[in-house]
C-alpha cells in the first residue's frame, strides 16, 4: 500500500508541484506561507494568460531536518505562477510603491460555475491579491539553490 509523502522525503530535491484541487492547492499554500517577496516580483501576461511571483520562501519542508541537525534555516526563490487567469484585482497592496515587501499567508481557491473561480492570495497587512481563473491551475517551483535564512529564524506570527 502506498504511503503519503513526507517532509523529510523532499530532502534537498527542488519543490516542484501543480495544484488541480483544493487538497493540492492547500500543499502548495503551506510550503509558501510566510514567503517574502518585493512588490515588483509578479506579472500578470494577459496574453498568455499567467500571473507569476519570485518568491524568497521559507523551507518548510526542511524544518525538522535542520532542527534535528542544528543546521541554519533556509529560504529559497521559487516561482509561484497561476494559469488560465482571466482578471487580476488587488486590495491593499500600493502597486507604485516599489520598494513594498509583501509577505504571503496563504493562497486559497473559490470554486464558481464549470470549474471557473476565484485564486486569493493573502499577505500580511491585510492584502489580497484575487486572480479570476478558467480552472485551477497553479504551480511552485523552485529556481534556485536553498540560502540560510537571513533573519536565522522560524518565520513566527502574532496571536
């Protein structure tokens, strides 16, 4: 019988997972939560139909291994990138502010009519990013090889 994966079975593998569901999508949203990215690290081509961020995101899935091990917490840039989108809205996010750095909570899924509906990201401070989609098609990838986190922390959040 097969077993679910677990964090420790990434090892030092590249994330690089699509999400169709909601059950995938809400994988993808735990490994990039409390990721960090400047304001001007996404794009929405309407022509292709894409919105994409460069992310600096927490290695969760490494966390037990460096704790274990007494090893630096690590970040890496991953590209988070949503296709099929047909709109793209924000709420308190100041686009023409450049050198705004934006934290990602979570990525969440609204389902609509045939498949169609609504991908939010939400960012500390209350931002929110809302993608209008054909179907729910997202992907994290990661780019780069891992760094030691610059903070040398677990990202931590107030109750």
């Amino acid at each position: 019988m097969p077993q679910d994966a677990r964090f420790e079975d990434g090892g030092e593998r590249p994330v690089n997972l699509m999400a169709e569901t909601t059950d995938d999508l809400t994988v993808i949203s735990a490994l990039v939560q409390d990721a960090i990215l400047p304001v001007t690290e996404m794009k929405y081509q309407s022509g292709a139909r894409r919105f994409a961020l460069l992310l600096n995101r927490f290695r969760w899935e490494d966390r037990p291994v460096a704790e274990r091990s007494g090893r630096a917490f690590e970040r890496v840039q991953s590209v988070l990138s949503v296709q099929d989108v047909l709109g793209v809205s924000s709420q308190g996010i100041d686009r023409a502010d450049k050198d705004v750095i934006l934290s990602l909570l979570s990525i969440t899924f609204e389902a609509g009519e045939d498949g169609a509906g609504h991908v939010d990201l939400t960012f500390a401070g209350d931002g929110v990013i809302r993608l209008a989609v054909e179907c729910l098609d997202v992907v994290l990838k990661d780019v780069t090889k891992p760094y030691v986190a610059p903070s040398g922390k677990v990202p931590t959040h107030r109750d």
